[in-house]
C-alpha cells in the first residue's frame, strides 16, 4: 500500500502550511492491535463486556504537585521504545509495568495542569486562555521538577454558530485547549531521547460540548495529494482541529499551529534520538489522535526511507473518534495508542454506541477505536462524575489497592454528567439541532 508524505520548509519565519506540498516517498507499515486487558490485582476479577476489569476505588489527590511527579529509573533509557509501544504494549499490561505505569501517571499529570492553568473566570483578562506564562507555568500548577520546558500554547476555534439560551455564546473564538513542551537536556539524558510532548485538556466550554455531539462521520482529507475518502472521523473533532478564526489577523487553526510547532522543534533537534508523545483526556484525547494521524499521513515523523520517529498516543477516557477506514490507516502508519479507559465511563462508549467495531458488516459507517485499551473499573460510586475524572484514572493507576470512598473535588464547578444533561435537556427543544435530539437519547438513558 502506497503511504505519501510531505516535505515541509522549516524557516522558523515561514508557515509551513503555506509551502507547497512535495511528493516524497511510498513504502508499508503494519500495526496490530492488542485486546482489552486490565490491570491485575489478587482479588477475584469481575467480568464486564466480557473482558476482565479491575474492579478498585480510590481517593483523587487534590492537587497536582512536584512530588506526585514520577520519575522511573535509569532503565527507563534503554527500554523507551517498548515503553512508548514499539511492540504495542505486549506483555507489559497485564500484569502492568512498573516502568509503564509511571510513565501513564507521568503523562496523564501533564494533561491535568492544562486543567489547572485553564482560565474560567469570566472577570479575568485571561477568560478562557491560560493563567500563566510559558515560562511559569509548569512551575504555577506544581510540575516544576517535570524536566520538560513549554515551548507553544495552542488555542483552538470551536466552529458552532448556533444560539441557544442560557449557555455560552458560540461565536468563533480560540481557546486554550493545550501546550506543547519538549525535555530538557538534563531530561532527555534520563529519558534516552529528546521527547516533544503535545497534551490537550478535555471539554469545558460550551460549544465544545455541543461539538462532541456532532458524531456524523465526515472524510478526514489531511493529505492533500491522497484524500482517502475512505478514512472518516467524527465532524466536531474534525472542526476543533481544523477551524480558525476566520479573518485575515485572525489566530491560526489548531493544526496549523501544532504542524508548525512539530516541524520547527524536529528541525531544531534533528541530530538526536526523538520521540513524539501525544496526550489528552475526553475530547483532548480525540484531537491529540488526530494529531498523530496527521503526523504520520504527512510524514513529519519520517527521517528517511527506513527510519522514522515515533509517534504514541496516551489517550484518557477518550472515545471513538474515526471510522474502521482511520483505524485502519492509523495502524498501517505505525501510530501508536494506548488507551487508559474505565469500563463504566460512558464517554469511551462514544461516538458509536451501537454501531463500532462489533459491527464489521457495516464497514466505514461505523466507529472503531484505535490502539490498546488498559481497562480500568471504578466502582461503588458516589457521585457519577468521577467515572470521567481525570484525577481519579491517575489516583487508580498510582495506588490500585485502595478501596475506599472516593472523594472527588470539583473541578472549578464543573460536573461531567450534570453539564452534559444541561446542554442536552436545553437541545432538546429544538428542532433544529437533531444531532444533539440524538445525542439525549444516549446520554439521558
């Protein structure tokens, strides 16, 4: 199968989106995707789906600190490939990795101060971007001690013109949604390569929340010389990564932006050993997969015809995000996925709750997830919101013998399962937004 890609002028001075686009090369790769497996503990497994899930409990830490930074031994240097899924995660997930599961916590904690530098004061001047400065702001969510330095925040622009009362105006404007950050020298030495990491928060604001509705499938189109009508993904996801502003000063699309970034810092550090590390939760999960699709349809990561960087995905509670025809090209690019999700989290159900990967017959018109899935089961919850909570997945992955009471804070006000209902219950009077009619019949069952 042909495989084409992108050369792209890396003038820090240049968009390289605005370049022209060059054949290069053609070649094949496979991928093979692994089973839902668990993390093992010595109590009696229960059966969910008919897979084995863990079934645990446990408190959410409050905050994110410099302590709760793992930081894996010196051997982490020699096995990051295996690590990072060049062997697609086999026999290190069940039972799971010491290494790997630092690495998972690792990752995730990145994902958690986006949440935490994320601006939802409407008063403040920094209303829907981030808190703090490039500089600072590992240090102000306390990652100080992470190795890794911001280099780009990256904004995205939700294309939702529709109005509807009592919720946020949809009106194209960038958000905050995610930074991109690469290891320091001191890091990279301990590390074994230079890692370029991408990470992306979940959903917040309102018209993010109507774009995870959208779940109509829609040609992904990337790659300018090969379209792939074939490969679809979901139509909000597609939006969020690819619309901007709209005007001629206005702030770029997501992808635009992350390209760019990507490109610059693997020129910058292209004579050392690189790593490309993708991660997000919910929704931010979905757009850090198309980000490494993108990655590799372009051919960004590829250094020559037998070498290539890889390219992983940490995916939190993520959901489905394209059709068997993305999976499908995602494995033949050598795309990397592991996906950490809970069994009762109905958003790793999404889109495609009926018809997925379990339906064959129906081919493209179907979703299906890409990668590894390590499951993970909260149970005897309290409050329903912890079964997507970002903090809780951590909490379980750091100490998996705890079964008390969880006790989630939340999250500068917000309650998954009640903002979605509010979104929906106001949807649902109106006639014109049957997407979204759809939608409440999934999440209000």
């Amino acid at each position: 199968m042909a495989s084409s890609s992108v050369a792209m002028n890396l003038n820090p001075n240049m968009n390289p989106l605005k370049e022209n686009w060059v054949d290069a090369f053609s070649g094949q790769f496979s991928f093979s995707v692994g089973k839902a497996v668990t993390m093992k503990r010595k109590r009696k497994p229960t059966s969910v789906n008919g897979r084995l899930a863990v079934s645990s409990v446990v408190n959410a830490p409050e905050a994110v600190s410099a302590k709760m930074v793992s930081r894996p031994s010196s051997t982490l240097s020699r096995v990051w490939r295996e690590i990072q899924g060049s062997n697609n995660w086999e026999d290190l997930l069940e039972p799971l990795d010491p290494l790997l599961r630092q690495e998972i916590i690792r990752y995730g904690e990145f994902v958690a101060a986006c949440y935490k530098a994320f601006d939802l004061d409407p008063a403040s001047k920094r209303y829907l971007n981030c808190k703090y400065g490039k500089k600072n702001m590992l240090r102000e969510v306390g990652l100080v001690n992470s190795g890794y330095e911001v280099t780009k925040y990256i904004y995205a622009t939700p294309d939702i013109n529709i109005s509807i009362p009592n919720i946020q105006n949809g009106s194209c404007c960038g958000r905050w949604i995610g930074y991109a950050a690469v290891a320091s020298d001191e890091e990279a030495r301990r590390l074994g390569r230079r890692d370029i990491l991408i990470t992306f928060r979940g959903t917040v604001t309102n018209p993010e929340w109507i774009a995870n509705f959208m779940s109509s499938l829609t040609p992904a189109r990337l790659d300018p010389h090969n379209p792939r009508p074939e490969v679809k993904v979901e139509a909000g996801f597609l939006s969020l990564y690819t619309s901007d502003e709209g005007n001629k000063f206005g702030l770029g699309s997501c992808r635009e932006q992350l390209l760019y970034e990507v490109s610059r810092l693997l020129n910058k550090y292209k004579n050392e050993e690189i790593s490309i590390t993708l991660a997000g939760h919910s929704m931010g999960s979905s757009l850090a997969l198309l980000l490494a699709y993108d990655i590799a349809e372009l051919g960004l990561n590829r250094v020559d015809s037998r070498q290539e960087i890889p390219v992983t995905v940490f995916s939190f509670a993520g959901p489905r995000v394209g059709n068997w025809g993305f999976k499908h090209r995602c494995e033949e690019l050598g795309v990397k996925v592991l996906r950490i999700a809970n069994v009762n989290d109905p958003i790793t159900k999404l889109p495609g709750v009926v018809f997925n990967e379990n339906f064959r017959v129906f081919g493209d018109s179907c979703y299906a997830h890409v990668g590894v899935e390590l499951a993970l089961d909260f149970f005897k919850m309290k409050n329903p919101s912890c079964v997507h909570d970002l903090e809780t997945y951590i909490s379980l992955l750091r100490c998996p013998g705890n079964d008390r009471t969880p006790r989630i804070e939340s999250r500068e006000g917000l309650d998954f399962v009640s903002k979605a209902k509010e979104l929906l219950l106001v949807a649902q009077n109106f006639n014109t937004l049957p997407w979204i009619s759809y939608a409440c019949t999934i999440w209000l069952a």
